[in-house]
C-alpha cells in the first residue's frame, strides 16, 4: 500500500497540529513563545529533534522488543537533544541564553515520544522523515504565529532580536510595529500564553466547522451529479 504523504503533511500541520488538536508541549508553548524569534527558535529545535529521532527509531524498529522500546526511544531522543542542545550553545550562544533551560526539555516533550511510538515505530523511514518534518512544521508554526502575536500586543514590536537565531543579514526582519507603546504586560506572561492559544485553538474549531457546512453540500452535490 503506497504511502500518503499528502496526509501526512496535512495531519502534521493542520488536522493533528501538535498544539491546536492535540494541546501538547504546552510548557514550552507558553513560557517560550513571548517573542516570535523564541518562538521559531524553539519550533525550529524542535523540528530538528524530531526529524532525526523519527529517522533513527524507524532504522532500528525491527531490532528493538517491545518490551524495551519505551526506553531505548527515550534513551535516543535524550542522545540527539543533547547534540543539538551542544550545537546551540556553541554556535547560537546568544538564542541559547534565552531559551536556556527548555532545549534540554525537549526530551521530555510529548510530541517527540508520542510520534516515535505512534508512527516512527510502525512505518517506513522515508514516511517516518515526512512524519518528524510535517509535525515540527506545524509545531514550528503556531509557537511562530503565537510568539508574534504575543510580542505585538505585549511590546509593539516583531521578531525582536532576530539577529541572534538567523544572523545578522537577518536583522532586517527586526520591526518596531507600534512606535511609543507602552506595552500589555499581561500578554508576554504566562496568562497571555493561555489566552493566545485559546483563540486560535476556538479559531481552528470556528474553521472547521464552517468548512464542512460549507464544503459537505458542494461535495456531495458533486457525487450526485456524478452518478
């Protein structure tokens, strides 16, 4: 049976997006994500941790018993965390300081074990890469939209302090939305990270629902016609 990566795609990013379906890694979705730049930054860890841990735990599926899999997946998310939290500190210092502590968490994150035991563990390895990339996709997206959303409202501004993650070349994205603004303390702590998550979670749902009252007649008059 040929492999749909359309869905896998589509699963990942939008129907079972890692924080608007599933509400999972909510720590670093709520602590990380007062500023757009953290929020890409750790998205972009993220992405990385769980591409390669899908890659290595469809590579050695068929070796591991599963009476012993719980822990030696566990054992090898904890292994590629630790190179990439290596990695940021030598050469993302500056992003290092300010994510600090939830680099390491990563390994902790349900995201990551429940897409190794749920899909990296049952499938292919080409599948199990789209998986781990469609997944950290969509995490990578909604720390992004909420970080941004969260800094404008809070501070005025976006993507303050890119620079550190991409570069200097990259300081162009650095913008000052609201000159003069005093800023919404409320809206980069940890309360305006629930609030956040909460409307574009009732936004998806919002979506969705008018979606289908609004696809499902066309589609099936579509069939009708058809037959």
């Amino acid at each position: 049976m040929a492999t749909n990566y359309g869905k896998i795609m589509r699963d990942g990013i939008w129907d079972n997006n890692p924080v608007l379906a599933q509400q999972l890694a909510l720590c670093p979705t709520l602590a990380v994500t007062t500023t757009a730049t953290n929020g890409l930054g750790m998205g972009l860890s993220t992405l990385l941790v769980l591409i390669l841990t899908n890659l290595v735990i469809a590579l050695v599926r068929d070796i591991v018993t599963p009476e012993v899999r719980i822990p030696v997946f566990i054992v090898l998310i904890a292994a590629v965390v630790t190179v990439i939290d290596m990695a940021i500190n030598a050469f993302l210092h500056d992003l290092y300081k300010v994510l600090g502590l939830f680099i390491p968490l990563i390994v902790t994150n349900c995201v990551i074990l429940g897409r190794a035991e749920s899909f990296a563990s049952r499938n292919t390895i080409s599948a199990s890469i789209v998986d781990g990339f469609a997944m950290g996709l969509g995490f990578t997206m909604m720390l992004t939209v909420m970080g941004a959303i969260r800094e404008v409202i809070g501070s005025g501004t976006l993507f303050s302090q890119a620079s550190l993650l991409l570069g200097q070349s990259f300081s162009f994205l650095e913008m000052t939305i609201i000159p003069d603004y005093k800023g919404y303390l409320l809206m980069i702590l940890p309360p305006g990270g629930f609030l956040v998550m909460g409307f574009l979670i009732a936004a998806k749902r919002v979506w969705e629902t008018r979606a289908k009252t609004t696809v499902a007649p066309i589609l099936d008059s579509v069939e009708t016609s058809a037959t």
